[in-house]
C-alpha cells in the first residue's frame, strides 16, 4: 500500500544514473522523491516543471531525487543506459536513479509517472502526490509541490496532503500494484 501521510519513511539506496549510488535520507529540512520515467507523456509535460522546482528548492537545502522504477527488459527506454542518455544531455536538475527490482517503489506506493512524496526533517511523509492539477498547463508551476515545500520549510503541515497522482502506470515485472486509476 505504501507510507502513509505522517508516516515514518525508512532511507535507501539506488544506483544513480551516471555511477555510483545515492542513499536517501533524511538530513535535510526536506527531501522530494519524484517517481518518473523516459517515455510516459505526463512525466514528460511535467519534466521541465519539476526541474525548475529543483532548481528554485535547493538552495533553501532541499534533496532531490528521480526515480525510474519500469521494468527496463520490457521497456528498454527506460534502461540504465537510456537514463543516463539523458543525464549527459543536462535533462536532470538532480539525481537520476533506477529501481530496477521495484522494492523501494511498492514500499513508498509509487503507482504512477510522475508520482510526487515530499518528506521533512524527521523522514515523515507531508506529502504524495500531482505536481500540481494540470499535466497540460505550464503555467500551474508544479503548485502542489511548491506549496508542500513551503508549509514543511516553514514548520507548517501542509495544508494540501494528498493529491491523485496522474500519469502512466509503473510498468512493473510482476503486476501486483492496485490500479491507480480505481
């Protein structure tokens, strides 16, 4: 089923697109894990929003990470070598990594691409879901996101916590993830 809101999220690690591993912990006043792919039309119509996010978020110590969990046999896209195509070619304002065997995404609930979780300073889930209401309209800025960070910076549960995560199907290797679409 996944953590909860206010649950207490458990760190890991992930190989990180580019070499190396990243361990995601909780040392910073916020972390955001961004489930995400190469190919799905939603993840891509929110890539660049996110990325500005990051780029907006970091300086006030806020972690990043991406993450691509669809079965790279089945489509290869989604490979390790595909992923780090794109980190080459600067796509990535952070981390890039794969969940190859889909553990640590089944654990956190990712269903969908892209799927948002926002985590502050204790490792307490604030936040799960959109990036904001419209995959179409640029101008929403990755609202939802943005107002999560500011309330969990500022001390504030947020006062959005959940939202419905829309955007492709995790292309797991063994189907068992309810339909996020039900």
């Amino acid at each position: 089923m996944g953590y909860a809101i206010d649950e207490i999220t458990e760190p890991f690690t992930l190989p990180r697109a580019g070499g190396g591993e990243v361990t995601i912990d909780w040392g910073a006043p916020a972390t955001v894990l961004v489930w995400t792919c190469n190919h799905c039309p939603y993840a891509l119509a929110w890539h660049d929003r996110i990325q500005r996010v990051i780029e907006d978020y970091r300086p006030r110590g806020v972690v990043f990470a991406q993450i691509n969990a669809n079965d790279p046999d089945r489509f290869p896209v989604d490979s390790m070598a595909a992923m780090e195509g794109r980190v080459a070619n600067g796509e990535f304002a952070s981390d890039y990594l794969q969940d190859a065997h889909q553990s640590h995404s089944k654990r956190w609930g990712a269903r969908v691409t892209p799927d948002v979780f926002v985590v502050d300073g204790e490792g307490r889930l604030r936040y799960h879901g959109a990036p904001d209401g419209d995959h179409t309209d640029p101008d929403q800025n990755a609202r939802y996101l943005r107002e999560a960070l500011d309330d969990v910076l500022a001390g504030r549960t947020p006062l959005r916590q959940k939202t419905p995560a829309v955007g492709c199907r995790i292309k797991w290797i063994v189907d068992d993830q309810p339909d996020p679409h039900e």
